[in-house]
C-alpha cells in the first residue's frame, strides 16, 4: 500500500513536460503514450505546423476523396458511353481531373485559411470566429454535395454536366421533386446520397472539433516564424487555386485532350461547371445591324415592315383550310426508328405513315427541352441559349406569330391538350396568350386515369383527344389541334388497364413501342371520324433523347422525325432531304393550306425554299449543321467542327475555320435578330404595323 502511494506521489511530483514549439509535448516516459517513431514524428511535426494548417489540410484530403468517390459513380453510372479505345486516357482523367479538384477544394478553404491565419498572427482565438468558420464549411460541403450529386442524372439526360438550365422548373420544383421521389429506381441512388452526406458531415464536425481544442494549447510562434509558414501555405494555395505550377491557370478550354467527349468530361468537376453556367451565352457575335440585316437578308424580309423578317407569302392557288392535327412526341429521337437504323422495330406505325406521307428526315428540334419544342414549333423563334423561351419577361409579355395566331384570324378554332399540369413551363398561358382558345391538361382527365407525376399515359391523351376534336368539328368550321404526348419520359409508366402487350422487358423500349402503338390506334380511330379526309397530320418530336454521345452536343438529342401524313390531300408519298429546325413546320403547314399570310418567323416552308443550315440551343452551347459539317460552340467561344455523317470525332476546325465562320455567321444573326426581336416586342403579326415605302429596323 505504501508503494502504490509513494508511486502516485511520484507521478505528481513529475517534472512538467518539455514545450516544444507551440505544443505541450507529453512525457515520452508517460506510461499513457505510445512510444513510436511514428507518434514522435508527428508531434515534433504539430510542433512547428499551427493547427489550423493540420485542419486545412486534413479537410482538403476528406474534400478531394470525396470528388473522386462521385467521380468514380458518375464513371460507372455512364459506362455505357464509354469509347473502348478512350480507356488508354484514364490516367490523364485522374491528372486533370485531381487539378480540377484542387481549383474547387482550394476555393473553398480560401476564406477558413485567410481568417485563421489572422488569428494566428493576432492570436484573438476566440470561439465566435471558428463557430462561423463551422457555419461556412458546412453550407459548403452540403453546396457541394448536392451539386455533386444533381450532376449525375443531368448528365445521363443532357449530356453535359451541371448548369444552371436545372432551374428553369425553378417555378415548378413541386412537380419536379415529386417526379424524382416518384421512379423508384432513383431510391438506392438518394439512400447513398443521404448516408455520403451524413458521412462527411460527421468526419468535417470531428475535424472542427480538434481544430477548436488544438486551439487552446497554442503557444506562440515569433513573427518571423509565423511569416514563413503563412508564406508558404499561402503560396500552395495559391498554386491551387490555379489547378498547377502552369503559365496559364487551368479553364475548361483544357478539356479537349482526347478526341473523346465523355473522358474529356469525366475530368470535369461539376461545381466549376455549375458556377460557370452563371455566366451566360454572349449573343453577340456580330455587330447588331450586321446581325439584322443578315437575317432580313436570309430570310426574305420585306420593306415596310418594323420587323426585318417580316415578309407576305401568297399562293397561286386557292386555299384548302383543311383541319391541322398537331402531335408532339415526348423524346421522339431519329434513333428511335427503324426508319432511321433501329433494328428494334419500336415504332412500326410511325414507320408507316412516313411511308406513306411526307417525310423529312434531316429536322432537327430547337433545343433538348420541351418548351424549346414547344415554342420552336408552335411559334417558329428560335430558342435563346439556357432561356426558358415561355417563362421570361420578354415573351410572356408580348404576342407571336404562329400557328395559333395567324390560323385563328382565318376563322380556325384551336386546342391545346397535354397530361401534365399545363401550368408547367408556363405552357397553358403562353399557348393562350398567342390565340389558342381551348386548352386542357391533367385537371381534365378522371383522376383513375393518372398514371404518374405527368399525368395519364398516351392512349388515355389520345382517346380525350378524339372527343375533343369531335366536338369542334361540329362547329362547321375548320380547326387546329396540338397533342403533347408523355408515355416516353421518365419513370416511362404503362397503365396497369393498357390492353397494349410490348415485346420488350426494358422498361424505356416498352415504353416507346407503347407510346408508337399508342399512336397506330389514335389513327384507327381518326380513320373512322367524318373529318379525317380533310385533315392534315403532323408528327414531330419535342426533342430526341441522349443517345450517340460522339460529340459535346449528341445529335440523337436534336434530329426528331417530322411526318405530314394526309392521304386524301397531300399526293406521292416523298422524303425531303432538305435541312431543317422546328421553327419550320408553321411556314410549311401554311404552305400545304396555301393560306396568305405574313411570316414573321424564323421558319421557311421546307417544300418551297431550302436553308443552308440548322442551329439550335443545347442550353449553354450553340449547335449549326449542314449536311456534311456539324458545328459547335460553347460560351467561351470555343469551336469545335466535325464530319458528322461518318461519326468523325475529329475536330476539324483548323482546316474549316473559312465554314465555321460561315456557319457561325448564319446562326448568330438569326439569334442575335430574334433576340433584338423579343427586347423591341416585334415578335407579334406584322399586318397592323404595316407601313408602305418605310423599313424601321433601328436598333431602339
């Protein structure tokens, strides 16, 4: 007994440990310590770094695991995409890509670092200053991880990595999130996120916490001391926050090493990409009335009109005005039919009646949403880069030409039928707005006909439609009607009551060979209506669906089907090769009825006049074709130039800049003029405005 207590009277009476540095070193005799070269380095390390460094780089390493866990996810959930021959580049992904990762990392330690190495000059060590540096790091790290993981899908669907195009259903996220919650395929995906999340939020809270009590122990360095390591921390981050040691600091125009798209991306880190897309697409490419003047000139405007464009169209022979039907196919892809190379046979009726109508197979949508179709095809304006072209201050406060308003002033009735809530992306006012008189969305559907978040599925579309229309045929006078189909959109859910039996045990083939049965038995029915000899049929897509991933923009996305199908009205069945935009149909509609008429739109009738390139938005990047040259530019005014019809993945540009040139021109002046148009509210019918002998196109 009095060994034991003679013991704890040693042990009291111990000498005080060495201080070493700005730490209090234990006992290396301490029966409490490890006794270890490892351990001794790191305190003897602890002894000249302050803690906050310890922290800072601690986190940049849970930050940088981090970015390539989701890397890894987004490589294996797009490895589908994946060029076998690309695979000798994944050594130079990890390079660019751990870079990339340092710019975001660096970027978000920048404001932690600068205010504690004030502290650790001025020695303040108060606790208010690391409770906002928690606060901070936490709203960041959530940031970055919901960016992270919104990238994913984005990109499976769009082809591009995050933007801020995600927020163009800002005004409809309700409908959103229950579309996400709603596809069931999507819970292993968010349970990860949650417990990834919860993860690092735990490991980031232990490291503030010693961050905090390390704190305490600080003893302090001499100014010099305290100079040279702040110097030369600052400097790394510094070097960081360029992504290198490089003359140039690095920017997205490095992601052109290979001649693979995907690899090229997989670098990319999609909180620099969303960030980035904040900055928008400058539509300024020419000088204004350069622009103006071009697209008068392309287009045909007459003098005597204040808008450029404006120009009357007339025909030699008398008008039929026949009945319009409308239908607008949800993700209806070139690459979905047979017609086009698919060897699925999922869409044989749609096969037949290009067979056996008009058929143009070089068409390519606005953009890759389905108010740009919307909008392209029912208006005929071009879609402005990442706008949502019927949700903006612009447009929804002034009228279009189009469909709706020029057929209503020859004494047409019109409807508009979607699944969904029409208030999504604005389209049940915009549609009104511009003349449509009768529109009709999920509301009007029996509520044991809903199928998902969009509404019913296509047959359900199609049978409200026929006694829809019925009705206006009873009017004695002719009419318009636009159908926006669905079933082809994700979570693709067939009605449980579908008498439909699908070859296919994917569920997104099912779903287009439904959504193509789904039309044959609209026709069916149509085939059976006192109207249909007297009515013209329209099939186009809203946009195609991301598919041939060969270049930045997937060209599956842009060319859709357009068929004009009218046995009793329209004579050889023919296939136009000619190259064109949905802003096309309303001219060539109007063409077919040979109804006068002033075009003040960007489409030409395809049967009449021919252009010398398409251009559409891909959100934040602008796409022209021809036939042989695909061109692309993103918003830095980087361009890139292929040979598309032998899927080349070659870039080009270097020996077509005198084309590339051409191409561009033509593009931009049509969106820099549209873009005029909708800022000077010259959108509307041109009939009112007219003022013999007088152009207006200045620049107001």
């Amino acid at each position: 007994m009095e060994k034991i207590k003679s013991g704890n009277r040693a042990k009291k009476n111990a000498p005080v440990p060495e201080i070493q540095g700005q730490f209090i070193l234990p006992d290396q005799e301490s029966d409490n310590q490890p006794n270890s070269r490892w351990v001794r380095f790191v305190l003897k390390v602890k002894s000249v770094i302050p803690p906050y460094i310890f922290f800072m780089a601690s986190l940049y390493v849970v930050q940088m695991l981090i970015f390539q866990v989701f890397r890894f996810v987004f490589f294996y959930s797009n490895y589908d995409k994946i060029d076998p021959a690309s695979f000798k580049y994944l050594e130079l992904v990890l390079y660019f890509g751990f870079r990339f990762d340092t710019i975001v990392t660096c970027s978000i330690l920048l404001v932690p670092f600068v205010i504690l190495t004030i502290d650790y000059f001025f020695e303040w060590n108060r606790r208010w200053i690391y409770r906002l540096i928690k606060i901070y790091l936490r709203v960041l790290l959530i940031l970055t991880f919901l960016i992270c993981s919104a990238d994913i899908p984005f990109f499976s669907f769009f082809n591009t990595r995050l933007t801020t195009s995600a927020f163009l259903w800002k005004d409809n996220s309700g409908d959103v999130v229950r579309f996400i919650l709603s596809d069931s395929s999507k819970y292993p995906y968010l349970i990860f996120l949650l417990l990834a999340s919860m993860t690092a939020v735990l490991m980031l809270w232990r490291l503030q916490g010693r961050l905090f009590n390390e704190n305490q122990n600080l003893i302090p360095h001499p100014l010099t001391k305290k100079l040279k390591i702040a110097g030369f921390f600052s400097l790394l981050l510094v070097v960081g926050l360029r992504g290198g040691l490089s003359t140039n600091p690095l920017t997205i125009r490095h992601l052109t090493y290979t001649n693979h798209y995907f690899i090229n991306q997989l670098s990319w880190n999609p909180v620099i990409s969303f960030f980035d897309s904040f900055n928008t697409f400058p539509i300024t490419y020419l000088d204004q009335q350069v622009a103006i003047k071009n697209a008068g000139r392309y287009l045909g405007g007459e003098p005597g009109y204040r808008s450029p464009i404006a120009r009357k169209v007339g025909f030699s022979s008398p008008p039929l005005h026949s009945n319009v039907i409308l239908v607008m196919m949800e993700s209806m892809s070139g690459v979905k039919m047979g017609r086009y190379g698919n060897n699925k046979n999922l869409t044989p009726n749609l096969d037949a009646l290009a067979s056996g109508g008009l058929s143009f197979s070089n068409v390519y949508s606005a953009g890759i949403h389905t108010c740009n179709g919307i909008y392209g095809t029912l208006f005929s304006f071009p879609s402005l880069m990442a706008e949502h072209p019927m949700n903006n201050l612009n447009s929804t406060h002034q009228k279009f030409s189009g469909l709706y308003q020029t057929l209503s002033q020859n004494n047409y009735q019109s409807l508009f039928i979607c699944t969904n809530d029409e208030n999504f992306d604005n389209m049940g006012y915009f549609v009104k707005n511009n003349g449509c008189q009768y529109v009709y969305g999920m509301k009007d559907y029996p509520k044991d006909k809903i199928v998902n978040t969009w509404g019913p599925a296509d047959e359900t579309l199609f049978e409200f439609s026929i006694d829809k229309i019925n009705r206006l045929y009873e009017n004695k006078t002719p009419f318009f009607a636009t159908l926006v189909t669905i079933t082809a959109h994700e979570p693709y859910t067939l009605p449980s009551s579908t008498i439909f039996k699908s070859h296919y045990a994917n569920k997104i083939d099912r779903a287009y060979e439904y959504a193509d049965w789904s039309i044959g038995r609209f026709m069916d029915d149509c085939r059976r209506q006192p109207w249909f000899n007297n009515t013209i049929f329209v099939f186009i897509g809203d946009h195609g669906v991301n598919s041939n991933t060969s270049y930045e923009i997937p060209l599956s996305f842009h060319h859709t089907p357009l068929i004009i199908y009218s046995p009793a009205l329209i004579g050889e069945p023919a296939t136009i090769e000619k190259i064109g935009i949905q802003t096309d149909v309303f001219p060539t509609i109007m063409g077919l009825l040979r109804i006068p008429y002033v075009n003040n739109t960007f489409g030409i009738d395809l049967l009449r006049e021919q252009r010398p390139c398409a251009y559409f938005s891909h959100d934040d990047k602008l796409g022209c074709i021809n036939e042989d040259y695909f061109l692309i530019v993103d918003k830095s005014g980087k361009r890139s130039i292929y040979q598309y019809g032998i899927n080349d993945n070659v870039d080009y540009i270097g020996e077509k800049k005198h084309l590339a040139d051409s191409m561009q021109t033509y593009a931009m002046s049509m969106m820099q003029t549209a873009q005029w148009m909708l800022l000077n509210k010259l959108a509307g019918p041109q009939l009112k405005n007219y003022v013999p002998g007088r152009s207006d196109f200045s620049i107001r």
